[in-house]
C-alpha cells in the first residue's frame, strides 16, 4: 500500500509523460501479486473507490493525528478533500514571495540601499 502511495505520489509531481510511464512500468515490474491487481483496477477505473466514505477516512486520521491538531486543521482547511490542494497552493504562494523578497534584496544591494528586507 505505502508502495502504491508513493507511485501515485510520484505520477502527480511529475510532468513528464515518458517519466510518468517509467514509474508505473517499474511499479508494476517490482509488485507482486494481487497489489499488482488491485494498482491497475484503480488506476484504470475498474474499482469501486466510491465505497470509502469520508467518515471512514475521517475515522483513520482521527486514530492517528492529534485529536486537537486535527480538528484545527480541519477548520482551517475545510473538508478533507481540500487539504491537499490548499497545502501545494500554499507551499507555491510561499515559494513565489521567496524569491520575489530575494530579488528585491539584490536589486537594493546593487542599487547600494540597505538590506531592510531582514529581521535585525
């Protein structure tokens, strides 16, 4: 199960087509059997996934997380469907004001300004 996370963890970050193939041919090479099965039923649409209600997920995370962490995050982000998107959203939003901050300090230090962009 950890393995099949991982691939499709790996077919969402990746953009190339070919790399994309890669992994799922080397996942398919190296899992044994029913995992094997049970990858290409969900990957193909053949399995019913509609079945796993997000009670029963909810469920899984409560026994694992922090009952108060969890319940903040939820709060934060809304339902659990969300959580991910929001998470990469933020992680691009936080990138992009990263290196827009570190560019405008190398603008300022070749326009001889002091660094303000810094906590003293």
């Amino acid at each position: 199960m950890r393995d099949f996370a991982k691939l499709l963890d790996g077919l969402v970050y990746t953009r190339s087509r070919n790399a994309k193939l890669k992994l799922i041919a080397d996942y398919l090479r190296t899992t044994p059997d029913p995992d094997r099965g049970w990858a290409m039923a969900a990957m193909t649409g053949a399995i019913d996934i509609k079945a796993v209600k997000s009670a029963a997920i909810h469920q899984m995370v409560a026994e694992r997380v922090d009952p108060e962490l969890f319940a903040m995050s939820r709060d934060f982000v809304g339902d659990l469907a969300e959580a991910r998107r929001r998470t990469c959203r933020s992680r691009r939003r936080h990138a992009h004001h990263l290196r827009r901050d570190r560019a405008t300090r190398r603008a300022a230090a070749r326009a001889g300004w002091p660094d303000v962009g810094r906590d003293a």
